[in-house]
C-alpha cells in the first residue's frame, strides 16, 4: 500500500479498529467520549484509579487507525502500570488536513487539562502519532505553558520532505514504509502547509524545555536516519533523553506484541511510566 502514489489509504483503513476489543471491555473500566471530532477511549484498571494519564495517539501515517496493535499493547500497559489511558480517533486526511488534526490534538489535551496537571499527563505515540505529540508539545511551549511530564515516541515520522539522502539507502530495506507512499499521505495531510513547516515537520521547530522523554528508534525504518538526527538536536537542547535504538528492528516494532524485542521494548515502556508516575 505504501509502495503506490498515491498512496492506498482506503486499503490501509480496512485494519481500522474504532471500538474496544471484547477483552479489554471485560478486564477494564472503559468508556468512550467526544471532544471536536475525535473520539476518546479511556481504558483504566476495574478496581482502581489512576491520578496520572497516558495520552495515546496513533499512527496510521494520519489517514488510518487505530488497528488492533493499538489496542493490544494499550491493554497490556494498563495492566501492567494502572494507570489511565485515553486512545485518541483524530479526524484523518485526505478528508481533513494537519491543521485541523492539530486543532484535534490540542482540544483533548485541553480536555486532559481539566482534570490532571502537566506533571500528571504522559503524551505517547508511534508513527504519525509520534510526529503529534511532538509537535503538540512544541506549541505549548511556544505558547508559554508547562509541557507535560514525559513523552514517548515511538519510530516518530519527523520530517515529512524526506530530503535526506539516508533515506534512499534504507527504501528498499523498510518492509513496511516507503518513501513514495509516506511522501503522498503527507500531501495529503498537509492542505497547503508547506511541508518543512514544524507544524508538519518537528525536527525544523525548537526542542528546547522538552520534558523527559523515552525514544524508540528502528534500523529498518525509513524514517530512522531523521529520528536520529532529531535525537542528536534534542540532547543539544538539553533534553533528558533516553534512545532506544534497535538497528536489525522494523518500524513501530515496540507494538508488534508477536516479537520478543516487541514485549521487552512494553516493558520498559511501562517501567518508564511507572518510575514518573510515583
């Protein structure tokens, strides 16, 4: 699908997922609710509580998602940290475009804002997701607010030009990605925002004041030579970082829960959650 332009993205969607599997219906408290156009899934232990949230936005390369692999690991984490989370549905491209999807993004995190406070909201995603909650948290910097207290990309999709010349090399290796399909869903996305634009592209905005931060990165991931130079300009800006780094891995490989690396990279995910969640 990815190999086309444009790219396939009704195919794509045919692995879509929109409601809370049976299993976690049954082993958690869940409830669905509406903030804009997005819906919201919260997912926190039966017999519990949480004063801490994980903001969950997906990937799908902004035309698709979530899939099941979402859900999965989402339930996974909740069980394994207790702690709350809330999957975010965003309005997809090509029928809306990334300022829309930004507006989105900022209206639940507003919504998380009326119950908890910075230091109680973890913002996590892989993929496109992972490019939304990096650049939500450089507009709220931008604008003067406390960014939350961690974040966790996973595989992040930072620079949508894909102009830099590592990339080439990587294209035919990828499994997943291509450099053709991922260029067009940016098209897609973009709505005449120029696609250098941080808005679109983090890796061009500021990384300064950034919270902790817990990144996961694949060798074989078209967009891992851009990650990686993103990685480098956080800790120049004195981010307190932490790279994942697995060379022989694929992209959003912390969330394919059939690979032993996959369980070990939740793991440490909900170590990581658990350790700023105290």
């Amino acid at each position: 699908m990815f190999s086309h332009d444009p790219m396939l993205y009704e195919a794509f969607r045919k692995d879509d997922v929109f409601e809370a599997p049976k299993k976690l219906l049954k082993a958690f408290q869940v409830r669905n609710f509406q903030v804009a156009e997005s819906k919201v899934t919260e997912v926190l232990p039966k017999n519990g509580s949480s004063d801490y949230l994980v903001l969950f936005i997906h990937g799908g390369a902004m035309v698709a998602g979530p899939g099941k692999h979402h859900w999965d690991s989402m339930g996974y984490m909740v069980k394994k940290t207790g702690v709350k989370f809330w999957l975010m549905n965003y309005p997809k491209a090509p029928e809306h475009k990334i300022t829309q999807i930004a507006q989105n993004v900022d209206a639940v995190y507003a919504e998380a804002r009326k119950t908890h406070a910075p230091s109680q909201i973890f913002l996590m995603g892989d993929s496109a997701g992972g490019n939304l909650i990096l650049t939500l948290t450089q507009r709220l910097i931008k604008n003067g607010e406390e960014p939350p207290k961690a974040i966790i990309p996973i595989t992040p999709a930072v620079d949508v030009t894909f102009t830099n010349e590592a990339i080439d090399l990587l294209d035919s290796r990828d499994p997943i990605l291509s450099k053709k399909g991922v260029t067009s869903t940016a098209h897609m996305s973009s709505g005449g925002v120029d696609l250098a634009d941080p808005m679109m592209s983090p890796i061009n905005g500021s990384f300064e004041k950034f919270p902790k931060t817990l990144m996961f990165l694949a060798g074989r991931d078209i967009l891992y030579p851009d990650a990686k130079v993103a990685a480098y300009e956080m800790k120049k800006a004195g981010v307190p970082l932490e790279v994942v780094e697995e060379t022989r891995m694929i992209h959003i490989w912390p969330l394919m829960p059939v690979m032993r690396e996959a369980k070990a990279a939740l793991n440490k995910i909900c170590d990581f959650i658990r350790q700023n969640s105290r």
